[in-house]
C-alpha cells in the first residue's frame, strides 16, 4: 500500500483532480501522439508557489495586536534596538519558530518579516 502524497498547494490538487477523472491521461496520450508539450508541470509549480498550503501563521493576540498598532505608529526608516526586539519577537510567535534576529546589514530579511506581520495585522483588523 502506498501512502498518498500531501499536496504542497493547488497545482497538486488539480493533478489529483485530472487525474481521478482522466482528463491526466487524456493530455499525456495526446501529448505522446503528438509531441506537443501540455507545460502542466510548470503550471502545476507555478500554481504550488502561487497557492502553496505552507503552514500558516498564528493569529495575533490583543496584546500582539496593540504592540504592533503601536510600532506602526511611529514611522522611521532605521530600526531601533527596541523595535527590532518587537519585530524578532511577534514574528517568532505569529510564524513558530525560535527568534531569529536578522543582522542590521540586512534590510531585506527584516522587510519580510515585517511584511510577514503586517499581512496577519491587516486580518485581524478585518
């Protein structure tokens, strides 16, 4: 008995779904008569990583939220010591994982992560 594959987001399950219908096997013998690439695995990756079923974050606290209304009331474009211990600290919770604190060298690492909560904000806000 084989254990069946979890899909990694929607490209997978619209394999599944093809293929329990036969509309996979339909495009593949089509595909063998006439050499004509389908291009459904590049879909199905490029669908994965558009609509990936990753784990998703926690949602905020009260407190968690009041924190972060309060850090994105003081715009800056340098982080503080203080602010950066907010942000290391509420994206380890909202995104399990162990804080990690990003050097100042890198910019980049410290906009995802802000992203990162200002998308699990905007929801609770909703």
């Amino acid at each position: 008995m084989t254990k069946k594959k979890k899909s990694k987001g929607l490209g997978d399950t619209i394999e599944k779904v093809t293929k329990k219908t036969g509309i996979k096997k339909a495009v593949e013998l089509f595909t063998k008569a006439t050499g004509i690439d389908c291009g459904c695995e590049e879909r199905k990756e490029k669908l994965n990583k558009m609509f990936s079923y990753g784990k998703q974050p926690n949602c905020m606290s009260k407190d968690e939220y009041e924190e972060w209304k309060s850090y994105n009331a003081v715009k800056t474009n340098t982080l503080q010591p203080d602010q950066r211990k907010i942000v290391t600290k509420l994206h380890a919770s909202l995104f399990n994982h162990k804080e990690v604190v990003p050097c100042t060298c890198n910019p980049k690492q410290w906009m995802q992560f802000i992203e990162g909560i200002d998308k699990v904000y905007s929801t609770y806000e909703r």
